[in-house]
C-alpha cells in the first residue's frame, strides 16, 4: 500500500458513513460503491505474495502480468453499504475489510479477463456467477507463493496456500448468485 493509504481508507469510511442515509435509492447505488473502489485503487495493492503459474512464466519471459483484487472492491463496497452496523461502526472492522480488499495476487491478462467474467454489474442488477472462493479454481488458475523475505518473483514456489475469503462476504454474495449465461465465454467451464 501506499505510505498515505490509511488516508484514503478514512476518507472513504467517513464518506460512507456521511452518505449511508442515500443507500437504497437507485441513483446513489453506483456511486456509493464507487467510492470505496476508488479509495481501495488509490490506496495501493497489497500484494498476497501470490502469484498464478501462468503469470509466473510471463515474469520470467518479461511478458506481461496484472493485478487482480480477488475481493472485488465494488462488491465489498455494496457489503459494507448492506451491513452499515457491523462495518460502519466501528473503524477498525472496516480497516480490515478495506486492507483485504485491497489485497491482489498477480495473474496474467487473460485469467484477469476470465475472472472478470464471473461477476456482472449493469444498470445496478450485480449478479454473481462463481463464488468468490471458487473463481480461481473454475478458472484454471494455480497458484505459486513468493517466500518471505525474497523480492523477486523468480523465487516463487507452488504452494497449496488459500486466500482469505471473509465468511460474511461468501454469506452476502449468496443472494447474488446466478447461472452464468452460455453466451459468456469461459474457458474453463
């Protein structure tokens, strides 16, 4: 993260808070949640330490790799904005939420485009296709682990290691799920 991102952490708290009066009205839905995306983007990654088998090799073939926010911050947002007496409350919940949602893991394009496919968001009807504890797994994606203390990538390991995936996020996103059109191109589904 940034040397400044608890800044925009709080800022995008108090914002929230100051607006929570306008979640529920359709002209505020996408906004609301843009902002906590925002801030989570300005903010800064916070690297998982983890990287995909694929974007690996494109590491060390200096080809090119992405970040992905595994949590999706845009849904996260809707979450806090859903559940205001347990994330905006209390600031220190809500730190820990802004800091995973700012958590990536680094994969390349193509499996960042196949990801991106699981969720939609248009006209403020979100859908959820594939949980989020399983998107990475659907989508073919393996995943090595850079060891601590080592910079480069070129150390990275398979591991068997799991994201942290919130239980109350995997609880909420339940109401969102829906089965993914077959027009959607997915690859490995």
């Amino acid at each position: 993260m940034k040397h400044n991102a608890y800044a925009y952490c709080e800022l995008s708290y108090n914002s929230l808070k100051n607006h929570i009066h306008h979640w529920g009205d359709p002209d505020w839905t996408r906004p609301l949640t843009r902002v906590f995306y925002a801030w989570c983007f300005d903010a800064g990654k916070i690297s998982t330490g983890l990287i995909s088998e694929k974007a690996l090799q494109n590491k060390l073939n200096k080809k090119k790799t992405t970040h992905d926010h595994y949590l999706s911050p845009q849904f996260i947002g809707r979450m806090i904005l859903d559940n205001p007496e347990k994330y905006l409350s209390d600031y220190e919940t809500y730190k820990k939420i802004f800091e995973l949602a700012c958590s990536t893991v680094e994969v390349t394009v193509e499996e960042n485009s196949i990801l991106r496919q699981y969720t939609s968001n248009t006209d403020n009807n979100y859908k959820v296709y594939v949980p989020t504890d399983e998107k990475y797994e659907r989508a073919g994606i393996k995943l090595c682990k850079r060891p601590e203390g080592k910079t480069y990538w070129k150390y990275a390991q398979p591991t068997q290691e799991k994201l942290e995936f919130p239980a109350d996020l995997i609880v909420y996103e339940k109401q969102y799920l829906a089965p993914m059109p077959v027009d959607e191109l997915d690859t490995n589904g």
